[in-house]
C-alpha cells in the first residue's frame, strides 16, 4: 500500500513562528502536492513538485514556501505564521497522471 | 465558470436508496477521472477511478460522458456507512496540462 505520512498531526503556534510540516512517501512517486482545506473552499493546491529540488506554485503560495532534497520528503515551510493560516493541511503524492495519496493531515492552529 | 463543478448537496438520503451524484468539468481535453470519497476530519481516499466505458464496483458505478463533459457516481443500497464527502477529480481540467483539479466536494447524509 502507498503510505504517505505527515509526523505532525496536531500544532499549536503563535503568531510570527516558523513552522514546518513534513511529508514523506514510500512509493518513490515523483509527484509531491501540498494543499489545504478549509469549511466551504475544498481543497486548495500551495505548492508541488514534480522532482528533487523542483517547485511549483499553486493557487495559493502567499506565505508558503517548499523544500524537496529528497525525492521521498516534501516540506511545506510557514515563515512567519499568522491567524489565517489556521488549517487543515494535507499532503499528496502520485505518479504522473495517476491516482493521487494522500497523508492523514495536518491540523495546524495559529494563536 | 469552475474548472470543476459538484452540487455541494447535502444530499439526505434513507438507508437503501439509490442515490447519483454528477460533477461537470470545463476542459473537453481532461485525460483522467476519479471519484475520491473523505470523511469528517479525514484525508480524502481513493473510491474509484472513472473508465471511459463506465465501471461498477459493488454498489457503487462510475460513469464518464465526454460529449456533456461530466462524470457521474452512482450509489446503490445506501449504507450508513457511505455517509461522506464525495470529491470528484479531473486530470488535465486547466490549462496546466498534467494537474489533478479538485471538485469541491458532495455530503452525502444516508439516515436509518
């Protein structure tokens, strides 16, 4: 089975810290996606990557940034948190053109 | 107009009806489709992919009409258990070429 895994479930953090959340995948997909969802506007694409050290934006990368050294790991970096970005964060991989993964999310809470 | 298109429902249903859900896509050029269900505060999973010959798999039968450019799920014998979020996926909906784009999503409501 494709595992996608997210080591933070749950965060709580202030205003102006810096968070990381990191994904991993084991099925050696070059596809890595991370998006956010939140109540009444689905899922929303940030950021992907198509292959190491490759980045793309998405729909909404104000705020974000990425990094992927490895092909297995994509991390999706908060520089200064703020309240908005109070989510639910989930993070996907695929092949190309194919079914996509999803990890179990990340609930991210910004005081 | 949406890349992706699903009537947000909820759709409330008794147990063992039939129930039909159709989400619309924009671009005629889309390459894949599939039907992701998601549970209250869990990641979406994947329900079925969606053939251009349509696809059946148990209760649930997946249809795809290029010439209207939508896909349809069809659920027969509703459970309980099929209470959920159902999001409709297309490959190649926008112009960026080889991207998933995500409906918003279904609620099903299967009551006893």
């Amino acid at each position: 089975d494709v595992k996608v895994t997210q080591s933070s479930r749950y965060l709580v953090k202030r205003t102006g810290e810096k968070v990381f959340l990191e994904c991993v995948q084991d099925m050696d997909h070059e596809n890595m996606f991370w998006y956010r969802q939140d109540p009444g506007l689905g899922l929303r694409l940030i950021y992907f990557s198509y292959d190491v050290k490759m980045k793309e934006k998405g729909d909404i990368p104000e705020g974000y940034s990425v990094s992927r050294e490895k092909k297995e790991r994509f991390s999706l970096i908060l520089e200064s948190a703020s309240t908005n970005q109070t989510s639910m964060y989930l993070c996907a991989s695929s092949l190309p053109g194919n079914t996509i993964y999803f990890g179990e999310g990340s609930w991210l809470t910004v005081v | 107009r949406k890349e992706v298109e699903q009537d947000p429902g909820p759709f409330n249903v008794p147990e063992g009806a039939t129930v039909a859900f159709n989400c619309t896509y924009s671009n005629s050029a889309s390459q894949s489709f599939f039907w992701y269900r998601q549970d209250c505060r869990k990641e979406p999973k994947l329900l079925m992919s969606v053939y251009s010959s349509g696809n059946e798999d148990g209760r649930f039968t997946a249809q795809l009409n290029r010439a209207s450019q939508y896909i349809s799920l069809l659920i027969r014998d509703s459970k309980l258990s099929d209470s959920a979020t159902y999001l409709c996926v297309v490959n190649g909906a926008s112009n960026a070429g080889n991207m998933l784009t995500f409906g918003g999503g279904t609620r099903l409501m299967v009551k006893p």
